[in-house]
C-alpha cells in the first residue's frame, strides 16, 4: 500500500470512549531525560520515519514543564517504557487538540494499549481547553486510522490530494471510511 500523509478530525473529544490500562501497565508523564526514551520507542514502533534527537526537539521544543503536563509514557510492568503520546496544540489552524505521536513498541502492541493511552490523551486535550481534536498519520498505518476511528476521529479533506489518498486507502485496505 502506498504510504500518504492524512489528516483526521474530531468534532467533540468530549465523545470518546474511556479506556482503562490493563494490568500490570502504567502510565506517567514526561520528564527530563525521556527524550532518550521516546526516541527509543519510536526508533522502534515506526519503520516509515527516520529518528534522531532534532525529531524531537523539531516537534515539542524544550518547555520541560509543558511536555511534564502533556506527553505520556506508558510503562510495563517492570516499569520500562513500552509507548507514548502527547496531547499536544495545532499549529495549522485548526483550533484544536492535536493526537502527537502515538507508539506502541511492536511486542506490547496487540493488547489495548492504544486505546487507554488514547483516552488520557483526548482527556487531557479536553481538560486544557480543547474541544476539537485532530492528529496526522499515514495510509499504510490501518491499525492506527481503525483505532481514530473507533475513537471518532474522521477523515480530513481539504484538497484534491486529501481526496486521492483516502479513495486509494479505502480501495486498497477494504475499510469503508464514514462520511
């Protein structure tokens, strides 16, 4: 499947669905020194992009004190950090939360995992102001777009180009997106 950018909206996070962590996981927030670790995780959970330390930098900057309230670290029960994601500002214009870089390293995915980090995320989202949502991912990430789905998240058209690369997602994957 080719692989192109889209983008998904939610119209009221207030809507998603909750989910709990499975034992014996845990979650926590983002402190100094983890920058290290998400690079880790997504080094390993994402074949289709290329990590180094500007990545990060590049993405989330250096407020400490913003990432230690919105980026969340989902440990195992050894407490190793196994996933991520952020709940994070838009900066095109939109006026919602942004999904940032959500990951699952491959051998704990499978095991809801997604969907409780997904939840405290659009929580938080919520509890700092947003009632938007929205997230960027890519075509050839079917679990991901099924997961935004279920949580609500719609396909974002806004260009001849948004319109090709999800008529090719449907008709390559099979899923029949909403309207």
């Amino acid at each position: 499947m080719e692989n192109l950018q889209v983008r998904m909206v939610h119209e009221d996070l207030l809507q998603t669905p909750v989910f709990d962590l499975p034992q014996p996981y845990s979650m926590r927030l983002f402190e100094p020194g983890y920058e290290q670790v998400w690079l880790r995780i997504h080094e390993r959970s994402d074949q289709h992009n290329v990590f180094t330390p500007f990545v990060f930098v590049d993405q989330f900057g250096r407020d400490f004190n913003l990432l230690s309230e919105r980026q969340y670290y989902l440990l195992d029960g050894d407490a190793e950090p196994v996933g991520t994601a952020t709940a994070w500002d838009e900066r095109r214009g939109l006026h919602s939360g942004r999904v940032h870089w959500l990951a699952i390293v491959p051998e704990h995915q499978g095991r809801g995992l997604s969907k409780a980090l997904l939840s405290a995320v659009c929580r938080k989202l919520v509890l700092v102001g947003h009632r938007k949502g929205c997230l960027s991912t890519s075509t050839a990430r079917l679990a991901a777009i099924c997961l935004y789905l279920q949580f609500g998240f719609r396909p974002l058209i806004q260009s001849d180009e948004d319109e090709v690369a999800w008529s090719q997602f449907e008709n390559q994957s099979g899923i029949r997106l909403p309207s």
